[in-house]
C-alpha cells in the first residue's frame, strides 16, 4: 500500500478533515496520518488485520483502566473501508525530547505488572510473517537466501516452544523499542498497541539487547534500560534462542522491500551474509 491508496482510503472513510489536508506521518505495515486533533490509522486490505485492529483498540481501552500512560483511542471500533481497517486514535502533544530506553524500561516494567485483560492476547508469532515477506520479495533475493531463512525460522520456532522463561509469561507490548514511545509534556506514553500479545516477557526484552549487538545501541543506553527494568535478558540461558528467532524475522522483513529498493536489496545482503557467516556483531541498519 503507497500513499496515494492509502488517502483513497482516507476519503471514502468519510471523516471530517479531507483527505488532501491530512498529513501523512508514517507509511509502514500502517499509513499512518495526522488530521487535526485525530491520528488516523489505515491498514492493509487483509482480512486478518481486521481482528487486530479491533484487539488493539481493545488494548488501548484496558492499558486506560489500567493507568497505563498509553495512547488513546478515539472511537471504539474500527472502521472497514474498502477492505482496510481504520482506526482513529487522539493525537498526542509534540514530543518534548527524543524517547530513551530508560523511558522504554518503565513503560515496558508497568504493561509486566499487569494481569491478562478479559479478552484473549495471541501469542507472539515474530516469525509468523516470514513466508509473506519473502512471497512478497519473490525473484529480487536469492532463492537460496530465502530458503535458509525459512530453515532458521521453522528451527528457531521449535527451540522457542521449548523454552523455560525466567520471568513469569503474561501481557507484552511485542515491539519494545524507543521508536514506539513519545516523550510528551506529561512524561513517556506508550505507543503502537497492535503487537501487544500474551507470551514470553523476554520477548520485549532482547529487542533492546540486539539494538545493542546489531544496530547501534551504546552500551551505556542499554545499561540504563537495564538498570530500570531491572533485569539483564543477556544472563537468561534462551536469550540466544529469541535473539536467532528476531534476527530472521528482521531478515525477511526487510526482503519484502527489495523489490523496489536496491538499499533494501543490500540491506537483506549483508543480514543474510552475516546470518550465514555466524558473525554476531555485524552491523545492521534499521531499515
């Protein structure tokens, strides 16, 4: 989905600002646009994101309960326009100060106090996209490259369902980055709900511990993730095991771009070629 399908989208919702005076913040999984006091979210047309549009407006009414500093919803229930789900959520205020992982640690900290809500959570399929990333980048990557990706991904599915957590399973957020907090003038607020899942808590955990090892992270800027949390994922025996699992994940993501993007195309190259060189500290550009 470009731009341009996405505002088609945007005007047959019928909403009160015009598509043409929306401004378009982020174009993802989700086109994602600013209208006035509304943030609007448009899915793919995917029969399946219709259902986790509705959880995680779901999401966003129990972390409100909760007391959870988390974006809100502003309607209750999706729209199905054209195929696509949309959701309108309240704009937050302007962020004050780039969001650091001490922020994220806090945030992450609460959602890990909370009891299961009354309606189900899936579990955290991170490699459940795989097959579609990589149908989606078809002849551009290597056969072989997509082959062995899917060999690491049905590997480390069965090492996952095999392992012994260290802290007790329950409610993640599924995508535990700074990217995904805005730092407004009430503090840190938690956003993009729709990975939230009922798994694994070290799931949210290695996210930060490979931004660490593969993109960047300074050491210190873990630490104080670390220090907040309080509890280093990199002394769990299973770390490796989520770690493998998210790094081929990471791997077709990207691949679905390649078609269209010779940066993507050498981006996927260099991920691939370190996965299969067994070099853990190449580095990886967030793409």
């Amino acid at each position: 989905m470009d731009e341009t399908q996405a505002r088609h989208v945007l005007d047959a919702a019928a909403l009160a600002v015009p598509a043409g005076e929306a401004k378009l913040i982020a174009l993802g999984e989700n086109a994602v646009f600013a209208a006035g006091d509304i943030v609007v979210k448009v899915g793919r047309a995917a029969p399946e994101l219709l259902d986790r549009a509705r959880r995680e407006l779901a999401v966003a009414r129990w972390l409100e309960e909760a007391g959870v500093p988390a974006v809100r919803a502003a309607e209750a229930t999706p729209r199905l326009v054209d195929g696509h789900p949309v959701t309108l959520w309240h704009r937050l205020p302007a962020a004050v100060r780039p969001a650091e992982p001490r922020d994220l640690a806090a945030l992450i900290r609460d959602v890990h106090t909370l009891e299961p809500p009354s309606f189900p959570l899936p579990r955290r399929e991170l490699l459940g996209g795989v097959e579609r990333w990589l149908r989606l980048a078809g002849d551009a990557v290597d056969p072989a490259d997509a082959d062995y990706l899917r060999q690491r991904r049905d590997g480390f599915a069965a090492a996952a369902a095999a392992l012994t957590p260290h802290l007790a399973p329950g409610p993640i957020h599924g995508d535990a980055l700074p990217r995904n907090v805005l730092v407004g003038p009430d503090g840190p607020v938690l956003v993009d709900l729709e990975t939230f899942s009922s798994d694994l808590r070290e799931h949210d955990l290695v996210v930060l511990a490979l931004s660490r090892d593969r993109y960047g992270l300074a050491p210190e800027a873990y630490d104080g993730f670390v220090s907040v949390y309080g509890y280093d994922v990199r002394e769990w025996e299973g770390c490796a095991v989520l770690r493998g699992a998210r790094e081929t994940a990471s791997c077709a993501w990207v691949a679905q771009h390649a078609p269209a993007n010779p940066k993507a195309l050498a981006e996927f190259r260099r991920r691939v070629a370190s996965l299969r060189d067994g070099d853990s500290e190449v580095r990886w550009y967030p793409f």
